[in-house]
C-alpha cells in the first residue's frame, strides 16, 4: 500500500465520515436534553430527498440545502411534539419517524420524478462542488506535507468543513455557554431545571430542532455533496451508526468525532476492499460493515469503560411534588 | 388556639407570608379547603400533618407547581400571583424539597448557578457564584466544595446545597419539606443549627415534617394540617407532642407502643462469626455473632451504611456472606444454591425489606399483583396451571381490610398509596404469613403517625405469639419503643448489646459513634 492509496482511503474516511458526524452532533443535542432519538436515520433521508428534489427543480444547492433541513426540522417537530408535549414513548416516534421518511421519500420521488423512486441525476449549480483551499495547488508538490493539504485536507465541498467546525462549536456550545449547562441538565435532571425556575419543555424543543438542523445538513450532503441525487434509503443505516458512535463517544463531542471517523474509516476500507486477505484469512466485506455495530455492543457491555447514558434520556418529564 | 390567628413575633407587623382562603382540588379530591396561615418574618413556622394531609400541595402552590382554585397569596403585605417557579423566586420564595432537585453529575457550583445564570456565558457567572458562595458559607456556616461533584457528597452535603441555591436566589423565604428524612441525627442536628442561623439573619422558615419532635424543637408556631383543611395554629411553647398528635390525626395517639415485658423462648436464629463483602470488595459485615429468641425483638440500632442493610439483605437471601447462621438449629445457607429468597420463606422467614419502594413493591404494579411477591406459589394462588388472580384478589382485600389500608382498593397501583399505606401493604404481605423469624428494616421510614402506631402494633403482636424479630432502624425512638434488646452497629461490629431498661440515648449514640463502652 503506497502512500497515495493511504491518502486516498483517508480522503474517502473525511467524506463518509461527515454524515455520520453530523448526525452524531444531531443525536448529541437531542440525547443530551433527555430526548432519545433513533429517528436520525429517518431524518436525514427526508432530508436527502428534499434537498435533492429542490435542487433538481430549482438547479440550486442551497435551496435544496433548505429545503432538507425544513425537511428534517418537520420531522424533528413531530418528534418533539410526540415525546416533548404528548410526553410519549421516545423510541417509538422515532422509529415511526423511520418508517414515515422511508415511504414517504419513495412515494413522493416517483409521484414528482416518475423514475422508479429516485431524484434526476444533479449537476452543476444543483450539486456542493469541492472547495479548493488556498495554496492547494502550488503546495501539492511539497513531499509528505503536500498531498496530505491539497488531497486530504483540500477539495471537500463545503457542508465537509461545516461538519468538523461544529465539533469544537458544540463543545463550546455544551460546556461554556448558558444554553449547553441548563440542557446537559435537562438531561440529567429536568426538576432540577424545572424548580430553578427554567423551562424544560422550552430547552427540550430548542434540543430536538438543533438535532433536526444538524440531520437536515447530514442529509443534503448526502445527496447532493457525496452523492449527485436522491436514491431509495440512501442512508443505509448511517443514522444508526451514528448512534452508536454516539454510545461509542459516551455523549462526547470531540470523541464523537473520533468514534465517526474511525466508523467512516471502516466504511471507506469497505468500500476500497471488498474482501481483506490477512495471512490468507479472508475477512469478508460485511464483516467490516458490522465492525462499527459489534464495537458498540462491546461498549455497551462495559469492556472499556462504562457509557452512562443522560440520566433522565427517554423519559418523559412529568412534573411532580 | 386561633385558626388562622396572629401568631408568632409581633415586632414584625406584617407577616412574610399570608394566604388566605387557599382552595385546590384534584378532581373529586380536594387537597386543600380555604387554608388561611400567616407566618411572620423571622420565625421558623411548623406544618404538621399525616401523609396525604395536603401540606406539600399547599406548599406546591406557594412555589408555583400548582395553581390554587380559590384564595390569595401576599408577600410581605403585597397580593402576589404566582403562576410558576421563576415568579416564586421572584417573589423571594426558595424551596428545599424532600427529593433534591440536583444534577448529579454537575459541580456545586453549578448545581447553584443553573437557572440563575448572570448572562451566556458561564465562565462569569461561575466567578460570580464562587465569590458569593464564599460570603454565604461563612455567614451562615455551610461549607460545601464549590467543586465537588454532587454524587460524590453526602445527602447532608447536598441538602446544603439546596439551601444554597435559594439563599443566591436571594430568597427570604424558605420552605423546607420533610427536610430531615434522609439524614442521620448528627446532619439534622446540624441542619437545624443552620436553621436558627438563618432565622436570627431574619430569614423566614416554613418547616414541613410529620415529625412532632422537630416541631417541637425548632419551630416558634405551627400549624396543624388534616385531610386538606388547616385544623389549628398554635405556639409551641403552648402545646404539646400529645396534643400535636391529636389534632394531626384527629383522635388520641399513643406515642409509644404499649407492650408487656417479653417472654423469650429458646433461640430461633443464631448468627456466628457472619461477614459479608460487598460488590466492590469491601467487607461491610466484618464477624459478628447475634441470637434472637422466640418472643423476643431484637432491635439492631446503627447510623445508616454501618453494615445493618447487608445484614439484613444476607438474612433475607439477597445477598451472599459466610460464616454460621442457624434457624430453629438447623444451618442456614448463606450463598449459592438454597440461599434465595424463595428459600429463605420456605424456611419461613419474612423479610420487610428496607427501602420499600425498590425492593418492597413494585411501583407500577397493582396492590394484588403486589401481594403475590415472594408467595406467588402459594397453592392457594394457584388453579391448574395458572394462578387463581380472583384467590389472590379476595386475599389481598381481606389483608387489606385488616391491615386498614387506604384507599381500600386493590386495583390500584403501588405508586398511588401513600407511604404510609404502602409499607402496610409489605407489612401485612409479610407479618400475615406467620413467620418464625420476621426481618424488618426501617419500617416506618416516611410513614406517617397513624400508620406508624399500627405497624408498630402489628410487629409486638407477632413477638406475642412467640415469633423471633429482627429489627434494623436508624429512628432511636423506634428502637426504643419496639425492642427488648438492643444491638449496636459501627462499622460492620456489633459494638454491643444493652437492654431499653438499662440504657439511655447518650450511651447507644456513642456506640453508634464507635465508642465503645466498659467492655461492650
């Protein structure tokens, strides 16, 4: 393996890890506030369909941008108003959620498009073009130094650099503002927040619409970043792997983003070997696909370190005495 | 004695707090009917009352959770709405809960700061609060590491903490709910000295207990509560624990359980050299030897977290331990096979566990799915194949009609009893079966006067008919009124073993302390 093929598999880890960061940041918002959310799957597919059928329609990406995190932020607000308001069961809406965005997104395609479920191919203005960043190429010539900028680092569109630039925002946001202590709170101990005289509900929706413009992002980038168009559960499963990087991460932006390059890693050697040939033990493709699954139950199970979960995450707040 | 009347300091003219006329229903219950009190500034006031009397609604309503019907509140002289918490803060009102409201992961500091933040960002209002906790700590004497963790300090800790945070609030009320019933005597002691603190600082203090000790320690006035209607303000200097009870309950109460002196019979449970090490690996029971007798209460007396609980969970089959232990001669399994709780009640031991709501009962279940526990194979439950629910629905109403629970209705949920009404149900689960040996832990822990006279009641006559009792109780009152012999815990020993006749509080509190008698 040359150091051009490295490059390039890690150029790929920086592209599919995206989404999962982003969705991962979602759910943190949302989980930390006491809301579970396994919707994020459903989420950013109604995402990545809208943006890609407004892009299409329109011939451009941030109105389609838009229109996937408007998407997304309905499918957040039903969420919320199931298990915020009505005070249901959390992982119910959320699947509900899934299966809403998987048939709805179908349906509609083929009642706009009429071919066979999918979005028409984008191009151009339609699409999130790689940014070249500055000095790129002049410094490409540079040993070591100069593909990693202008290959690795360079020339991902721009929702890639909004992805990892809301990583340490997050952090900021969660540990050193107002905001992030009152909603780690409701996470924890939504009377507590209740009797200092601070709405819970209040904090609890502003959570869930932050996870659904984050979802939103997620979604646009697939269709129209790593991908030129919407096609049927183009997500295939990302929502679900970011959860667990969310688990992986113990609810941690900076370890979020490392649980979800590591998971975008595995998924760009997925993709580049079908099948890994160590010492003539072959390991199958699908083995690399569950890989992100199988490390969530080891944590879950408590071989490294234990992931203690928002205390008050999937409950409910029902005032009491 | 004035309901409603002028009472408590006079230099004051105005009272801190005045309700009149207050009125809450929920549905058909009605929590609160036409309550009028005034508290003057300045002084501790004492709410009295049963469980479910409707004092912690009244004081819900002074913090804005609910809404009264009917009535008025006024503040320092002023009429005052208060629609939520953020107006009862406002209004200078801090309320310190039973449960407390902290996050348990975050600091002190900012447990004290949430919700009262100076502007977006924390790093100021954190110096802020840091300096003011300073000021507060040494005013009032209640030091607390501003960086802790919450999880990581004691519940007397935490509870300071709480009065922390109105204190910043600035409030100039504080209402404190059944402040005392998670602490030892040592932190109520404690707290009751940073009570008067506040009091002398002219702070206003409502006190909420059904503890007539308290009220009769503490408070200057107090005011008594009985099913939603405020039957009596008084001064404490002009009253009395009997009469106090009286009008709590509405009829005499004897204080003390009236009991003949005890006929132990022969040894019923033997325990040698028992140890118990817990799942982190510390040994909480460290060897000790008891023997209770047919006929007679042995009542097992220690500051919480002293080994007592392991003792009683090993007895009960809930956990693992080694050592000796025999019932009726014959041994006992401590672990492995034959040491469950099933077995432990086929060998007819009884277990009214500690914490009722976690092991007792299951909160969400009804009251005759609750009775089942533990005798869920009694035959007589029993048709065929499947369980005979309509048996064991005709058993849990006569238990129920026996035991007087209310509401007399077995098809409601644990959780909608009172405390009270709830450790009845355990208690006639157990005491019904007629056990050689009853275990029973903190059996009146949050239950109210009424309740607590009849438990008490139940458990001599069980001794009367010449069972074994082991009692595990952190109430000293408790220990007195019920055991014929008293054992000392400290720090997994037995310190030592007394008779109620032959000792007083003073002795078994230095025992408790860890100080050991003449040759205990």
């Amino acid at each position: 393996m040359d150091f051009l093929t490295i490059i390039q598999v890690l150029d790929s880890t920086i592209r599919l890890s995206t989404p999962l960061l982003l969705a991962c940041l979602a759910g943190l918002f949302s989980e930390r506030a006491g809301v579970f959310d396994i919707g994020l799957e459903g989420k950013m597919l109604a995402a990545a369909f809208f943006s890609a059928a407004v892009a299409a329609l329109t011939g451009s990406v941030w109105l389609g941008l838009l229109a996937g995190i408007a998407a997304s932020l309905a499918l957040a607000g039903l969420h919320g108003l199931a298990s915020i308001t009505f005070r249901g069961n959390q992982l119910i809406s959320g699947v509900a959620i899934n299966f809403l965005a998987a048939g709805m997104t179908v349906l509609i395609a083929q009642d706009w498009f009429a071919q066979g479920g999918r979005t028409p191919s984008l191009m151009g203005g339609a699409r999130f073009e790689p940014i070249t960043l500055p000095f790129a190429d002049a410094l490409a010539g540079v040993p070591v130094l100069g593909p990693v900028y202008s290959e690795l680092l360079s020339g991902h569109s721009v929702l890639v650099y909004v992805a990892f630039a809301a990583v340490p925002l997050t952090w900021w946001v969660l540990f050193r503002t107002r905001f992030g202590l009152r909603l780690r709170a409701v996470g924890e101990n939504p009377a507590a927040v209740d009797t200092a005289g601070v709405s819970v509900v209040g904090l609890r929706y502003a959570a869930v619409a932050i996870c659904g413009v984050l979802c939103g992002i997620a979604g646009a980038y697939l269709a129209t970043a790593l991908q030129a168009g919407f096609v049927k559960d183009m997500t295939a499963g990302r929502g679900f792997i970011a959860l667990a990087a969310l688990i992986f991460a113990k609810w941690r932006p900076w370890h979020a983003m490392y649980a979800c390059l590591l998971f975008g890693f595995l998924q760009a050697v997925a993709l580049r070997y079908q099948n890994i040939d160590i010492g003539g033990v072959v390991i199958p493709v699908q083995a690399m696909d569950a890989l992100p699954y199988i490390l969530t139950v080891v944590i879950l199970a408590g071989f490294v370190g234990k992931a203690i979960p928002p205390r008050a995450g999937g409950e409910p707040y029902v005032k009491e005495r | 004695m004035t309901a409603g009347g002028d009472t408590g300091r006079r230099d004051g003219a105005v009272p801190a707090i005045e309700l009149r006329g207050i009125s809450k229903a929920f549905g058909p219950v009605q929590a609160n009917r036409d309550i009028s009190i005034r508290v003057m500034p300045g002084t501790i006031h004492g709410i009295i009352g049963e469980n479910g009397a409707g004092k912690s609604t009244l004081m819900s309503i002074l913090y804005g959770f609910y809404r009264a019907d009917k009535g008025e509140i006024f503040i320092s002289g002023r009429k005052t709405d208060i629609p939520d918490s953020q107006a009862a803060i406002a209004a200078g009102i801090g309320m310190v809960f039973q449960h407390f409201k902290l996050v348990e992961n975050f600091t002190v500091l900012e447990n004290i700061v949430l919700g009262a933040e100076d502007g977006r960002l924390l790093k100021p209002s954190l110096a802020k609060a840091r300096a003011t906790l300073l000021d507060l700590a040494a005013e009032y004497g209640l030091n607390v590491d501003p960086d802790a963790l919450i999880q990581d300090i004691g519940v007397g800790k935490q509870q300071r903490v709480e009065i922390l945070k109105a204190l910043y609030r600035q409030a100039d009320i504080l209402i404190l709910d059944e402040p005392t019933g998670v602490l030892t005597p040592a932190e109520a002691d404690q707290l009751f000295r940073i009570l008067h603190r506040l009091r002398e600082e002219g702070k206003t203090i409502i006190l909420i207990t059904h503890k007539l000790r308290e009220i009769m320690d503490t408070t200057d006035t107090v005011s008594v509560m009985r099913r939603g209607e405020m039957t009596a303000t008084v001064r404490t200097s002009e009253t009395s624990p009997e009469q106090l009870a009286e009008l709590m309950v509405g009829r005499k109460v004897l204080l003390r359980v009236e009991k003949a002196p005890a006929a132990p019979g022969k040894p019923v449970l033997e325990i040698e050299n028992l140890r118990v090490i817990d799942e982190k690996g510390v040994e909480r029971v460290k060897g000790i030897d008891l023997t209770v007798r047919a006929g007679e209460i042995l009542g097992i007396a220690g500051v919480a977290g002293n080994g007592q609980s392991e003792l009683l969970e090993v007895l009960g089959g809930m956990r693992a331990g080694t050592g000796t232990v025999r019932l009726n001669g014959a041994p006992l399994a401590l672990s492995g096979a034959g040491s469950d709780g099933q077995a432990r009640r086929a060998r007819h031991i009884a277990h009214v566990p500690e914490d009722r709501q976690r092991e007792g009962l299951i909160m969400e279940f009804h009251a005759w799915e609750n009775v089942a526990f533990g005798y869920h194979r009694d035959p007589a439950y029993r048709r065929g194949l499947l369980m005979d629910n309509h048996a064991l629905r005709r058993d849990t109403e006569a238990k129920i009609a026996k035991f007087d629970v209310r509401p007399a209705d077995c098809w409601l949920s644990a959780k909608n009893f009172s405390g009270g009404n709830q450790q009845k149900i355990v208690v006639a689960r157990e005491i019904e079966r007629n056990p050689d040996l009853l275990l029973v832990g903190q059996p009146t822990r949050g239950v109210d006067i009424g309740a607590i006279e009849f438990i008490h009641k139940q458990i001599v006559a069980l001794r009367d008919q010449g069972k074994a009792i082991l009692l595990v109780s952190v109430e000293l009152e408790e220990i007195f009124s019920l055991a014929d012999r008293i054992a000392v815990m400290f720090d997994g020993h037995v310190m030592g073993e007394r008779l109620p006749g032959e000792t007083d509080e003073t002795e078994l509190g230095l025992l408790m302390a860890g100080v050991s008698g003449e040759a205990a």
